[in-house]
C-alpha cells in the first residue's frame, strides 16, 4: 500500500508543478478525536472552481505526456477508504489548499512511511526560489521548519551544505519521531483486534 510520504511527495510535485514558491505541508494528529489531517498549501497557479471538482475524476490532467492524472483520485480514494475524505480549495492565480483527513486508527489508514525522510528530500530538491514551510500538531509542542528562514539564518550558505543537511535531518527526525511512534501503535492496536 502507498504509504502517506509518498502522497505528500506526489501532492508537493503538484504544487512544484503549478509554480509555487512557497509549498506548506501541516501534519496534525489527533488522538482524541482520532482524526490523522494533512494539508498541502501552495501559492502556485491554481485552478478555476470547475477545473478543480473535475480534477477528483481520474480522467483530467493538464500533462501532455499521458491522458489520465491520478494522484488526487488515488489519495481520495485512500483518505475514503479511511472514513476520511480530500477537498481542494483553489483560486485561480492564488494558490490551491488540499486538506485530507482520515481516521487515525482505521485499519486501512495508509502508515506515514518515512516522514522524515520524504521532507527532507523535497527540502533539498527545491531551487533557490522554492521554500518549504513544515508543521507537525497534535502530539506535544507544534513544530515548524520554514526553509527561508533556515536560508537566512545560513546566510548565503545553500541548504545542500553538509553540516545544514545534518541539521535539516536531524530536526526532522526529531519532530516526526512522536508522530511515527503515535503511527505504529494506531498500527498495533488494529493488529490486536485482528488476532
Ligand atoms: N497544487 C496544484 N495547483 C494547481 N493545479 C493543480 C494542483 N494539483 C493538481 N493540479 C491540477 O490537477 C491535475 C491533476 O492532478 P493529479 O495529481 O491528480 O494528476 P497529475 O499530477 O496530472 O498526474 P500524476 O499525479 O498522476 O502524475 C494536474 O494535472 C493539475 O492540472
Ligand atoms: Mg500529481
């Protein structure tokens, strides 16, 4: 099963896609409503009201390359099957807003996969002009990486410097690490209804 990183991987290349320079990825788990919400924010090209409801139907893309575009669908698709569901807010010109949410201890709510990871790599793929802002919530203190003030605080030092990517992924690590923990017992406690 496609694990959550890699929609967010697929969600952020749309934004990529759409000329975005600033991309936000917020995280919020929340046990106690037991709802898992994740939401992309881009400031890129947008999309006409109607462009966007069509969007949910695997059978519009604006690519060239192939007919069908199928992340939105696909993520739709699992948010659903998790008693969860994905609305698009877009405004042509602005910027778009895909909120997803799921059930946090569903059976079939896709794992996080690697978090950490996935951010970083996306953090270290983006040009000069392209910043990331990153938010966990729900579990302990809200964390927040915004790229372009890591960019300032580095002052002219690229965020590809060795000892910055040391950082980038060590703060990473540390934030997701919670969030990863809270993912793999929502995981033991659907194992344990199931033996
Ligand atoms: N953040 C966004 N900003 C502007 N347009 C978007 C955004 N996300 C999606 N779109 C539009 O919606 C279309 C469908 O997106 P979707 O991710 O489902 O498929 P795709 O990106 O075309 O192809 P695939 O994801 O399968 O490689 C895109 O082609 C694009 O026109
Ligand atoms: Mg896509």
């Amino acid at each position: 099963m496609r694990d959550i990183s890699l929609h967010i991987l697929d969600l952020a290349q749309n934004s990529v896609a759409a000329q975005a320079k600033r991309v936000g990825i917020y995280l919020e788990m929340d046990k106690t409503r037991d709802i898992l919400t994740l939401v992309i924010d881009d400031d890129g090209r947008g999309m006409s009201r109607e462009f966007a409801q069509k969007v949910l139907s695997p059978f519009t893309t604006t690519r060239t390359t192939r007919k069908v575009g199928l992340g939105l669908p696909m993520m739709l698709e699992r948010a659903r099957a998790a008693e969860g569901d994905l609305t698009i807010e877009s405004e042509p010109g602005k910027g778009t807003r895909v909120v997803i949410t799921m059930r946090l201890s569903h059976i079939d709510r896709p794992p996080l996969g690697d978090l950490d990871g996935t951010l970083l790599t996306l953090i270290l793929m983006a040009g000069d002009d392209l910043n990331y802002t990153v938010r966990f919530t729900g579990i302990g203190d809200p964390f927040e990486l915004d790229t372009s003030q890591v960019r300032a605080v580095l002052d002219g030092v690229p965020l590809s410097d060795p000892d910055a990517i040391a950082w980038l992924k060590e703060a990473l690590a540390e934030a997701a690490a919670p969030y990863l923990a809270i993912d793999s017992q929502a995981t033991d406690l659907i194992r344990e209804d199931n033996t």
